[in-house]
C-alpha cells in the first residue's frame, strides 16, 4: 500500500518545466525593492550579452564585407592567375591567350602591357599605372565597362584616346575630352642617351571603381599604342586569366599550362594577395575572440546575480521545498531565471545586430553629416563605402555561442540552490 501511494503521488506530481516553474521564475525575474540590486545585475547582464551579439554581428558582417569587397574588386580588375612568357618574348599572345581561353573553367584571358609612368594636366600630375589591353577585353571587365561616369567606350581602339580613374581624373581636374599628358623616362634612344618620351592623349572615358588604389592610378590605353610607347616589339608582358570559380585556381593551373604551349611562369591571385587577405582573416579571427569576451562577462554577471537571487530567496527555497517542491523543481526554477536572461538578451542582440548591419552605410552617412566628418575616408580604407555581408552561418553560431554561455552560467547557482538545506535555511534565514 505505501508503495503504490508514493507511486501515485509521483505521478501527480508537477511535471519538469511545469507551468508553476515558469511563473516562479518570472516573479523571480520581476523587479521588487527588496532584490533591486540582483534586479539591476540582471538587467546588465541582459544589456551585456544583447550589445555582445550584436556587436559581434556587425563587426563580423563589416569584415565579411570588407573581404568581399576587396577580393571583388582587386580580383576582378586584376585576374585570377597571370601567365608571364619564360625563354623568349610573348610575340605570340594572340594565339596563346585563345587557346587559354578555351580551357573549360576560364572565363576570359586579356594581353596587358603595363608600365609606370607619370600623368600630368595644366593644373596637376600623378604617379600613374599604364595598362595597354584591346578593346574589346576592356569592355568584357564589368567594373570597368559598367562603371563609366563620363564619355564612353566605343571607338576605343581607333584613336589614342585612354580611359581613366574618377579620383585620378579629380586630381588632375580632368573631364571627358581633356587631355593628359603621360611621361615616361624610357623613351627613344639618342647617342645622348635614353630620353623622356612626352605625349598627350585625350580622355576618352572617366570610370569608377570604388576602389580608391586604382580610381587614382589605373589609365587603360589601346593595345597597339601601349606597345608603342612602352617600346614593346610586337609582344606583352602577360596575359590576364579569369576563371568561373576564383577558388579553383589549382586545378585551372595545369590546364593552362597544358594549354599554352610554350614556357611560362604562373602566378594567382592568392599569392599576390596573400598578405593582404591573411591579415583581414587574422584581424577578423582576433576581434571575434575579443567581442565574445562581452558576452562571456555578461554571462559571469548572470551567475553572481542569480548567486545573490538564491541567498535572497533561500527562505523561500525552505518553504517550497517542505510543501513538497523537490530540488529538481528548485533547480530548473532558477535554471530558467538565468536562461530567460540569456535568451532574450540573445534575441534581442540578434534584431538589433541585424538592423545595424544592413544598415551600416546609412548610419555612418549620417553620423558623418551631424559630425561633419569623414568616418571612412577611401585613401585609407581603399573602399568609398562601408561593406557589410550577413553570414547566416556565423550568425547562427552567434545565436548558439550566446546562448550555450547562458545557460551554462546558470548551473551553478542552480544546483546551489536546489542543494540549499530547508531546516538551515529557516533557521539561519
């Protein structure tokens, strides 16, 4: 008989996360002038752990911008892999790059002639970059082609027209129809020596990349006179090669090898950026350990608030425990007081990250205009906008990190107070 009572009292005992647990957490949660401090040590920990995922979330979304941006941006203007002649001069680029461009995966592969020289107006000069490509490969690069501000593309290969930078055409105070006069000091041969060769060529069309690096520098010039000018005889310095997949460098690698038929040195986009890109993903590894820190100090302070919570409530843990509550019960009282905290922190650092990063631009423009200042200056950023790019991947462990640090800062001061002995704690209460 005493057995089967205790089986039937166990079976109409409460069920865990019962809606009596619930409600004796949510007056836990409520504030009352006798716990305010515990009150307002939950209400930082909220705080903390909502700003720790959402900055998390912006920062983390800025940098994944930033990468993309810049890989976008330098990849797309500069190639995937660069095929340089070995043993003898590319005199016969227009063959090799056909057959590069037939191997399955490549996009495109353009001839350059590059060379650095000076650019001056009658107001200013610049340092510049000469690209000497054909026409009809700079109207297939879309940063180029889909980006022109002023004048156009058409005709490009018939003149001496070139085709220039925004920034670059701003500092010269250039405009479409101008002319820029480009300086090199690798001229014609005199029996006085090398001289400075000396031509002006009229601007034929203004892009913008977005890029400040090479708004300010590139100047892109019909093939056959960058040949002319740089004194190439009939040949290039390497042929640009562009692929479907920028990640499949590798295996584009030994197909274009196979392809070109003759000598050639090949380098990718990964070597020549490894630096770079290296110490954006270090930077980005860096500032995610630092911003959990956030979140790991708001979950510490959910600990010692629901620490300080158990010793206020500990006569009352006595008296629920000897009306029968067991110490399951009283752990998941308090177990669901710290994870509610965890939680809707969390979900609210996930609205409030998500609606600064989409909007991230627009809050620094305006932040820029009640200043007066420039928050993101493009000679120093490269970039003339704030990128931002949700990883919902990175998001969700975010979300998972947060909340897992939560809950694991309420364990203890749970099973502290559902280890609490009611006879002491009424007597010493």
């Amino acid at each position: 008989m005493a057995k089967e009572r205790e089986a039937r009292t166990i079976r109409t005992g409460t069920r865990p996360f019962s809606l009596f647990e619930w409600m004796l957490a949510g007056r836990y949660l409520r504030t009352r002038r006798r716990e305010g401090f515990v009150s307002v040590i939950a209400g930082f920990s909220f705080l903390g752990i909502m700003l720790g995922v959402a900055t998390l979330i912006v920062v983390l979304s800025v940098m994944n911008g930033f990468r993309k941006e810049l890989l976008d941006k330098i990849v797309g203007i500069n190639g995937h892999i660069f095929v340089a002649p070995l043993e003898s001069p590319l005199t016969d680029y227009p063959e090799v790059a056909a057959r590069i461009a037939a191997v399955p995966g490549v996009k495109r592969a353009i001839p350059l002639v590059e060379g650095q020289a000076f650019g001056s107006s009658q107001y200013n000069g610049s340092g510049i970059l000469v690209r000497g490509i054909r026409a009809e490969d700079l109207r297939k690069i879309e940063h180029i082609a889909g980006n022109i501000r002023q004048g156009t593309l058409e005709n490009f290969e018939d003149g001496e027209g070139v085709a220039i930078g925004r920034r670059l055409a701003d500092a010269l105070s250039l405009q479409a129809g101008d002319t820029l006069t480009i300086i090199t000091p690798r001229g014609a041969s005199t029996p006085f020596g090398t001289a400075p060769r000396v031509k002006g060529y009229p601007v034929k069309a203004i892009f913008e990349i977005g890029m400040s690096e090479f708004d300010s520098t590139f100047v892109f010039m019909p093939l056959t006179e960058a040949q002319n000018y740089f004194n190439r005889q009939n040949d290039v310095q390497l042929i640009e090669v562009y692929l479907d997949n920028a990640d499949r460098v590798d295996e584009a690698r030994v197909a274009i090898d196979e392809a070109a038929g003759r000598p050639i040195l090949m380098t990718d986009w990964r070597q020549r950026n490894r630096t770079f890109f290296g110490a954006l993903e270090v930077e980005r590894n860096v500032m995610f350990l630092i911003l959990t820190l956030i979140v790991l100090v708001a979950a510490l302070n959910i600990i010692s608030g629901l620490i300080m919570l158990v010793k206020d409530k500990s006569e009352d843990i006595a008296i629920l425990r000897t009306m029968g509550a067991t110490r399951g019960a009283i752990m998941r009282v308090f177990l669901i007081t710290g994870a509610s905290i965890g939680v809707v922190g969390t979900i609210a650092g996930f609205g409030l990250g998500l609606l600064l990063a989409l909007n991230v631009e627009t809050i620094r423009d305006v932040i820029s205009r009640l200043t007066n200042t420039n928050l993101f200056p493009a000679e120093l950023y490269f970039l003339s906008r704030l990128p931002a790019e949700v990883n919902p991947t990175e998001v969700t462990t975010i979300l998972i990190m947060a909340m897992v640090l939560s809950l694991l800062a309420t364990l203890y001061p749970s099973w502290r107070a559902a280890k609490l002995d009611p006879v002491e704690a009424l007597r010493y209460g």
